[in-house]
C-alpha cells in the first residue's frame, strides 16, 4: 500500500512538471559583454536541478570515502563479535553433551576471538579436563587469569574442583582459603571445602562447615542433616577406645542428632563395647521413646545395666506395643538370662525365633538350653545357628 501511494505520487507529480514546462515559453539572457547566452527557462531549471545533485552526489562520495576505514573496522568488530557469540555458544552446548572435543576446540576459538575470557577460559579449562589434558587445562586456566584478573573467584572455584577431581585435596584446600580471603562465606567454595574435608575424613571440620552452611542457607536442610549424621557416626567410632572421651563427646552432640537411630546405634555399640551399660541403655532409650527400632531393640540385651530389673520392665512395657518384633524378644530372653529367669528367657527366645528365626536368637537359645543339661535340643539350634550364619 505505502509503495502505490508513493508510486502515484511521483506520476501526479511528473504530470504536473510536464504540464507546468509545456506552457512556460518563459527564457533567461545573460549578458556579459561581448558575450550574450540566450536560455530558455525550463532548461536553466533542468541545469540548475543538476548541478544540485551532482554536487550532493560528490559531496556523499567524499563522506563516504572519509568514513569508509572505519565502517570497515566496524564490520570487522561486528563480524568478529558475532562469531565469538557463536563460538562461545557452540562450545556451551558441547559441553553439556559431554563433546569435549568439540567444546574446547569452540572454546578456545571464542577466546581467540576475543570473547568474555572470564567465561571462554573457563569453559576451554574444563573441556581440556574432562580429556584429561593438564596441561591445556592449567593454560587455559593461566590465560584466565591474565585475561580476566577481575574474575578470580570463578577461577579459583573451577581450578580447586578441578584439584578435587584430581585428588589434589591438600592444593584444592589451598586454592579455597584464597576465595575466603576474596569471598568470606562464599556458599558454593564451602560447599566444595566440604566435600574436600569428607574425602580427608576431618570430621570434625566437616560439622563446623555444616553449622555455618546451615546458618547462610548453602545446603538443602536434609542433606545437611544426613551428612552430619554421618559425621557423628565417625566421630564416635574415634572415641570408641576411651570412655571419658566418647561422653564427653556424647555430650557434645545435639539433641535432635542423638535422638538420631543410626547415630543413637552408634553410640550405645561404643558405651557397650567400653562396658558403660548403662549410658548405652539411656542412649537407646531416649531414641526408642521418640521413635520405635527394631535395631535399637536388637542392643537393648547386650546393655549390661546395673538396675536389670528396671531394664525389664521397661523393655517389656515395649512389648505391649510392639509384640512382633522379634529383635525385642531376643533382647528380652538376654535380659532374663542375666536375672536367672530361664524359663522366661526360654519363652521369649522362642518366640523370637517363631517370628523371625536369626542365628544370634538360635545360638542365645542353645547356650540355654545347654546350660540347662538339654543337650540335643542345644545341638539342633546350634546347628541351626550355623546355618544361618552361612546364609547371611
């Protein structure tokens, strides 16, 4: 539509010009003695229209001929921008497919094209990785560096995973500590260091980095919780050879992560193993009266307390709720055992064995019954007791 608008334009107006030059009979004289140039009208019109654009036409030339190196320079940068875009995306993409080939190749092109080094470098350092080429991966790394020096927390973060990759873990350690000193509390290089302490097993570090990832929201709540489960559990089994040690640890441990099950286990196997019965009897009670299981269950017979009775009668106050569980009858017949009530006990460890047979409630029963002069009956569940402890 605009282009027959400007088409009808330019007729009307060329019909109008050629009516307007057909009546002009008009003429101009120029006089200059001895000269005399006689002209019509309508022709110094045509001369003077151009030599206006004659001259506008000349005068764009000489514009365009001054400008024309730095639209040249322009349309260089401006191709060389557009490739590095492309480079740079191309080396993206092939990373995330795992063509590490293909992504350093297109990394190290967009860097030579002079694209953001901060991202190129980085992204050639980790291709040249992958292909486990150290010595493209700490030039690219290098180039990083030089190129981007503003950038250094994202160099240091890539250089110490990629240490811990290696497992450099002392030099990935280093290069962290120079990102605390650029970045103090910096989510993403804690969450790295905690990986580097788990490897190291410094738990003891690893709790501290929880407590302060918890505190500035780092890690998903869950996850931290079950490392620092996992923590607990190791350093419990550090203290395991020195009583006062172990509770002063235990003490040291949170309520919510003592009422842990896994944790909770750990720590009534290590006050059981050095003897203390009745810390380990509290451990386990704590957690069964939170949450019931059956694992607990299984250790309260080897908790040696020095108030049995009481034991018992707690242990079968759980009954009520909880008759099934044949890891609780198990620890009942030991508990009955220890207070010479043998044909309780013997009850108990049968009905143990009648709900879930296992080789420690036949071998339990058998030193019973052996005890008690019952010779083949004692056999059969040895032999019983062997052949579960094969099939486990």
């Amino acid at each position: 539509m605009r282009v027959l608008i400007w088409i009808l334009l330019i007729l009307a107006l060329a019909i109008g010009v050629s009516l307007i030059v057909g009546s002009n009979e008009g003429y101009v004289l120029i006089v200059r003695p001895p000269y005399r140039l006689e002209l019509s009208l309508n022709l110094l019109l045509i001369l003077v229209i151009l030599a206006f654009a004659s001259l506008h036409l000349i005068l764009r030339f000489i514009n365009y001929a001054r400008e024309l190196p730095a639209n040249v320079r322009n349309y260089r940068e401006n191709r060389r921008i557009r490739k590095g875009h492309a480079a740079l995306l191309e080396a993206l993409h092939a990373l995330g497919q795992g063509r590490y080939q293909l992504a350093q190749k297109a990394a190290s092109k967009a860097l030579d094209l002079g694209e953001d080094p901060s991202l190129t470098a980085l992204l050639a350092a980790r291709a040249s990785h992958k292909l486990k080429q150290k010595s493209q991966r700490d030039y690219y790394l290098a180039e990083a560096e030089r190129l981007a020096p503003e950038a250094d927390v994202a160099r240091l973060l890539l250089n110490a995973e990629l240490l811990l990759d290696d497992r450099l873990y002392s030099q990935a350690l280093a290069v962290l500590k120079k990102i605390e000193k650029l970045e103090a509390r910096f989510a993403p290089a804690m969450r790295l260091e905690l990986k580097v302490q788990l490897r190291l097993n410094n738990w003891e570090q690893v709790l501290v980095l929880l407590q302060q990832l918890e505190k500035y929201d780092g890690m998903e709540s869950w996850q931290a919780r079950e490392i620092r489960h996992q923590a607990h559990q190791h350093l419990l089994l550090r203290h395991g050879s020195d009583l006062n040690a172990l509770m002063a640890y235990w003490k040291k441990v949170p309520e919510e992560d003592r009422l842990n099950g896994r944790v909770a286990l750990m720590g009534a196997e290590a006050f059981i193993k050095l003897g203390a019965g009745n810390q380990a009897q509290e451990v386990l009670e704590m957690s069964l009266t939170k949450q019931w299981n059956s694992e607990l269950a299984a250790k309260l017979g080897d908790c040696h307390s020095t108030n049995p009775h009481k034991q018992l009668q707690q242990a079968e106050h759980w009954l009520l709720s909880h008759e099934g569980d044949a890891n609780l009858l198990l620890s009942l017949g030991k508990m009955c055992i220890r207070l010479s009530l043998w044909g309780k006990a013997q009850s108990y460890l049968e009905a143990s064995i009648s709900v879930a047979p296992s080789a420690e409630a036949h071998l339990t029963l058998a030193r019973l019954l052996e005890s008690r002069g019952e010779s083949d009956a004692a056999n059969r569940h040895y032999r019983l007791s062997v052949e579960f402890c094969r099939a486990e």
